[in-house]
C-alpha cells in the first residue's frame, strides 16, 4: 500500500460517515482502495514481483534518499560580469608604458600579466633566497593589469548581465592617472575617466541599477583620484569625485577613510605561485628561518620631512646592534632588488612599517611574505585598511606604536619589542606565516583553484558587499 494511500486511510478511519452514507458501503470503498494498490505494484514494469521468499521490504524499491538529486548550481549568487571596453580604457593604456614615468622604463614591468620579469631566470637572486618558481620583479601599481588578468580566470563569469551578482570594470584608473601625475594640464587627468562615464551611461547594465552593483579596480591609492581642485597645482585626478563613480565600488591599494565605496586589499608583492605546493614550501622556508634581527627597516629618509616617524627610526636602529638598516637611497636601486628585501625580512622577528608618501605602503606585504611580525605607527597602515584580508585581532599578528610617543622620545621601538617572549613571538610570526596564502596573487596566467589568494578574497568580499546592499534595498 502505497504511504498516499495509508494516510487516507487512517484518516478514514477517524471520520464520522456522513448521515445517510452506509458503513458498508464505505468498508467497500476502503478495500477496493487496497485491492487496487495491491494490483497496481503487481503490474508494475519497473518492479520486480515478489517471489513466496520475498517481502516488499526485499523488493529493489529506491529508498527517498537514493533517488537522483536535482543538481546545485556552484556558480549560483557568484556570477560576475566583465565589460568589453574599448582597448582605450586598458590595452591601450598598456601598450602606452613609456609614457608610465619620467625616470624609468616602465614596459618591462607589464609583461607577464603584469607580473614582470621572472626573477627565476636571472642573476638577481645570487643567495637562493627565492624558490625556483613563482618569483617576479613586480612594481607595485601593476594591480590594475593583475586583477584583470586574474578575472579573466575567474570560475563563475558569465556574459548575460541579468544573471550576474557583481559587474566589473576593467578600466585602469591606477595606470592612467600615473601618466599624467606632474602634468600641469589637469584635462589630460581627467579625460578617460569622463569618457568612462559617458560610456557606460549608454548601457543596459548600468541602467539597471545605476551602476551600484559594479565594482573596479585601481593600482594606485585613492588619494591619486580625488582631486577637489580644479588647479594645475592639485594632485592627481578626480575620478572618485565623479557623482556614478560614488555608485561604483572601489577596491584600492590604499582607501581613505571616509570612503564609504572604497575597500584596500593588497599591494602585490614579489611571489606569485601557480600551486598550493609552492605555497606550502614557502611557508615552510618562513618557520624554519633563522632570524638573528630583532627588528629591522627598509625605506628612506626625508629630509625635506624631519618630523616623520620614519627619520626617528631609522636613527634609532643604525644606533642599535639588534636592528638591520636597509636605507633606500633616491634613485638606488637597492630597495627594488628582491632578494636584498626578502633576506632582510627573513632575518628579522619585526619589521618596521612606517608612513611614507601615504600612511599605507607595500612593504607591508613583502615583510608578511616573510614571516616577519609587521610593527605599524599608524593606524591607517593597515587597521582601517585591508578589512577582508587582515583579522581583526591586530594583537595576534602586529604591534602598535603611537608615532607621536615615539617622536616625543617617551618610547623606544628597541625596548618594547624586546618586552615581548620568544614564545608570544613565535605565535604571532605563525599567525603571519599563515596568513600568506590570503596576501598573494595568484599567477593570473593559470586556472589552479586550489588555494584561495588575495583576489579570491576581494571577490568574496564584493559578493557579500552587494548581498547585503541588495538585503537592505529589498528589506
């Protein structure tokens, strides 16, 4: 008897017949129901009869759980859509890379997907301090060309608009306003964007929700685009300050504060691994590392700046026998050599991370890809920044120290870092260590999906971003 039939009948037998209907009438009624279920298993083609050994309970009967489940869509609320610009806002920029700097050639540094040239194949890392895989001399503006390429890989894309929970903008912002940065003709700085904007007022996707489910990317920090001033003297450009630029979501190497559309994630550094493999052996290098440095600093002094952080420390540590100096002299190459920077941090326990031109800067990065415990002086290095990459338990991986007490001469990052235990030091540095996978871009040149990097986390974060947006517009 089929489970249908059974419920009716137990419910028959609940109910008062209805005056006028005799009970033999529906004592009938209710066999002739169990007649027919029998006969209809009996005839059925697709089940085998049951033989005077057999029960129904032997018959090969798919259980509920056995029956074939409709299958799940993965890309299901993760479909992105990627604009086909003109090559003006992209390629063309790229195929511009003279025009990136006054002082240097920037072309090389756009090849390989941005990454630059492979270091694997030169003279630069002469101490094997880099693996043999996965390592290139990449500048750190090239994110634009970066997240790109890595988009372009993206499991979940797909080209109809309407199925899409996130759009993107593959306009580089970081790489454009870089070739105008000292050009005294503020129109120049601001011509593509503009020309951004009335491109896509002209599209369905932007119409259908005025641009706030799309999201770009820039190389550069904010600071570089939200130009208030109409004055040749004012910096950079003022993409932000564009009205449907505030609908768009911003991710940067650097945000301001107040930008409520803005989001940092981070600045490339030097390892860009194929596989988890790569990962995992570098991590590994990270443990074992001996690091005879308590704490160490790579950057350069201002001297048109006495009242910056960064002069202080570096007068403190060249005075100190636990501190590794590498001073980056105006125009020295040696803080643009990988290896010098990774062998510093390698050898150290901390590493300085003062304010520089912006209060963020990627040495931040390149320090963590080594293991070595960040010591920040400021809280928009990194404690406002990166909200998707960095736990917000800033003690269990860094260390805080007013800029001001420091200045002021009331503390000494020597004798603070030094109040710390090897044990307390080894947990954070695992914590770091750790953390790389997430601090990293993936080489945008293959689909491996088997470890999640930077990218895949700034993704995320924008799918949640709109999710939420879309719960509170709905709600």
């Amino acid at each position: 008897m089929g489970a249908l039939e059974r419920e009716k009948l137990e419910r028959g037998t609940k109910m008062k017949p209805p005056l006028g209907i005799n009970y033999l009438c529906l004592f009938l009624v209710r066999v002739s129901m169990v007649l027919s279920t029998v006969l209809l298993l009996s005839r059925s083609p697709h089940l085998p009869h049951p033989t005077k050994t057999q029960t129904i309970a032997d018959l090969n009967v798919p259980s509920a759980s056995a029956l074939p489940v409709p299958a799940v869509d993965p890309c299901t609320g993760r479909y992105i859509y990627v604009y086909n610009l003109p090559e003006k806002f992209n390629s063309d920029i790229v195929r511009d890379c003279h025009s990136l700097s006054l002082w240097a050639d920037m072309c090389p540094f756009t090849t390989n997907s941005g990454l630059g040239p492979n270091l694997n194949y030169t003279e630069e890392d002469g101490d094997g301090v880099l693996q043999d895989t996965g390592w290139y001399l990449t500048d750190q503006w090239m994110l634009d060309i970066i997240f790109h390429n890595r988009m372009r890989q993206y499991g979940c894309l797909t080209s109809d608009y309407s199925l899409a929970s996130a759009i993107f903008v593959p306009y580089y912002p970081g790489l454009d306003v870089t070739r105008y940065l000292w050009d005294p003709e503020i129109t120049r700085r601001d011509k593509l964007g503009m020309d951004l904007i009335e491109w896509l007022r002209q599209r369905p996707e932007w119409a259908a929700k005025g641009g706030r489910d799309h999201f770009i990317v820039s190389g550069r920090s904010t600071w570089n685009l939200q130009r208030g001033l109409d004055q040749s003297y004012a910096w950079g450009s003022k993409f932000l300050v564009i009205p449907e630029v505030q609908n768009m979501t911003m991710l940067t190497v650097e945000r301001r504060p107040w930008g409520e559309n803005e989001f940092s994630i981070p600045y490339p550094t030097y390892f860009h691994p194929s596989y988890k493999s790569q990962v995992a052996a570098w991590q590994e290098k990270m443990r074992s590392s001996e690091r005879p440095w308590l704490f160490s600093f790579a950057g350069g002094r201002r001297p048109d700046q006495p009242e910056m952080v960064r002069n202080h420390l570096i007068d403190q540590c060249v005075q100190s026998s636990r501190c590794k100096m590498h001073e980056c002299q105006t125009g020295g190459l040696g803080c643009n050599s990988a290896s010098n920077l990774m062998k510093l941090f390698m050898q150290s326990k901390f590493c300085l991370q003062p304010p520089g031109d912006t209060k963020a800067r990627r040495s931040i990065f390149d320090s963590m890809l080594a293991g070595c415990v960040p010591v920040f002086f400021h809280n928009e290095s990194a404690y406002v920044q990166y909200h998707w990459h960095l736990p917000r338990d800033f003690e269990s991986f860094s260390v805080y120290i007013c800029e001001d007490e420091v200045k002021a001469g009331w503390v000494r990052p020597e004798d603070l870092l030094l109040q710390y235990s090897d044990q307390k030091v080894r947990e954070m540095r695992e914590k770091v260590i750790k953390m790389i996978p997430t601090l990293i871009y993936k080489d945008p040149r293959y689909t491996s999906e088997n470890f999640m990097d930077a990218f895949d986390v700034a993704v995320n974060g924008v799918l949640e971003r709109f999710r939420d947006y879309s719960l509170i517009r709905n709600n």
